[in-house]
C-alpha cells in the first residue's frame, strides 16, 4: 500500500510517503508556523524524491489533533485537496495513536500522550480519546504509566514526584512512518472509523459579537 502522511499538528510539519509499511522518503521541518506554505513543497518533493506522481497513491493519512488550530487545518486542507484530484481517500490518524504505533512494547504500562494547551494546561489522552487537564491537576494513575508527547517531561517529573512509576519515552511528536500505519489499519477495518476533520479539545477562542455579525455597509 502506498500512502502519504501529512502531520502539522504540533511544533512540526512533514510529509511522508510510506510504501508496504516502509518509510521511501520524508521530509519535516520544526517549527510552529508556516505549515500551509511548506506542507505543499514537502508533499511534492517527497512523491518526486520516490518517482511517483500523486494519483499513483492508494490513501493520503492526516493527523487530525489535538494540537495547533492553524497547524490541523493547513495539513487537513492539503489532504482533502490531493484527495479531490486523485479521487484517492482521506484517513484520519489522532496524534495518540501515531504515538501508540511508536510504541508498541510497552507491557502493562498504561500510554499517556500529552500535548501542551499552554496556560499550565495539556490534553491529555489515556486511550479513551484527548481531555483538557492542568498540570497541577494530573489524575491519579491506577499502575506504571509510559508518557509521549511534547509535554511529557513535565508531567513525568510530577507523576514522579507523587512516587507513580513513570517512564518518560523518547516520542515527543508524530512519526509519519507511524501515521501511516495506523492509517492503514483503519483504512483496512481493524481501527473504528474517525472522521478526517479537525479533533479540537478546547472551543473556539474567536467568538461571533453578541450582537450577531455587523450588515456589509451600503454603498
């Protein structure tokens, strides 16, 4: 199977084209800005680093969140847009499955992936989906407990200090040789369906006026 995976989620962008579960080519770049500019470039370059054109791609994947608004959204659009030209499907992978896929041995540890809110706060996701959490109001683990994400060194120094038997992993954001993995098994049945749109925790910040939108002035 020959998927693209595009992840913009966090404080990093890339394109990755995965063939029968090997990674043939990737690029990435760290940074929490200009994800709609590169994206495009990367996705390019990658097929024509492979020698493949994009209609010759059996699925695009996408994370879908928790992360970035502006980031979700800049990998979403070009997701949906190669899919459209290609007439090829869109799947969605969260960031805690990418995770998940990244480790898989961890035995009866319990997989926390943590995502920074700012403002003290993170989405915190056990595996029964992301919920917003301050970091000074962890819940209590019920046993060893693995964390990944990028804000993982934080919350591991506060499990550790509660005497919780903590590993930090050394996952601190998607790997697109993951992403498409766990594309793949969703794309094939083994995973519940999830709607390739952006996964948001947290409202909104903008809001409408109270008012209701303002009338275009008349000429």
């Amino acid at each position: 199977m020959r998927i693209l995976a595009i992840d913009s989620c966090l404080a990093r962008c890339s394109a990755s084209l995965v063939v029968d579960e090997a990674l043939v080519a990737g690029q990435h770049v760290d940074t929490a800005r200009g994800h709609a500019a590169l994206l495009p470039v990367m996705a390019r370059d990658v097929l024509a680093q492979a020698g493949m054109g994009a209609d010759s791609l059996d699925l695009i994947a996408v994370t879908v969140g928790p992360g970035s608004f502006t980031g979700i959204r800049a990998g979403l659009a070009l997701a949906h847009g190669i899919g459209v030209a290609t007439g090829r499907p869109v799947v969605a992978v969260t960031v805690a499955e990418a995770f998940a896929s990244s480790l898989p041995h961890l035995g009866r540890r319990e997989l926390w992936s943590v995502i920074d809110s700012r403002r003290g706060r993170i989405f915190l996701d056990r595996g029964e989906g992301p919920v917003p959490c301050a970091l000074d109001a962890l819940p209590q683990a019920t046993g060893p407990v693995a964390v990944a994400g990028d804000a993982a060194i934080q919350v591991v120094g506060r499990l550790a200090a509660r005497g919780t038997n903590v590993m930090l992993t050394d996952v601190r954001l998607p790997a697109g040789r993951h992403v498409a993995l766990v594309a793949a098994r969703r794309f094939a049945g083994t995973l519940p369906p999830l709607p390739a749109q952006p996964l948001y925790v947290d409202p909104p910040e903008a809001k409408l006026p109270a008012g209701g939108i303002r009338p275009a002035p008349t000429p």
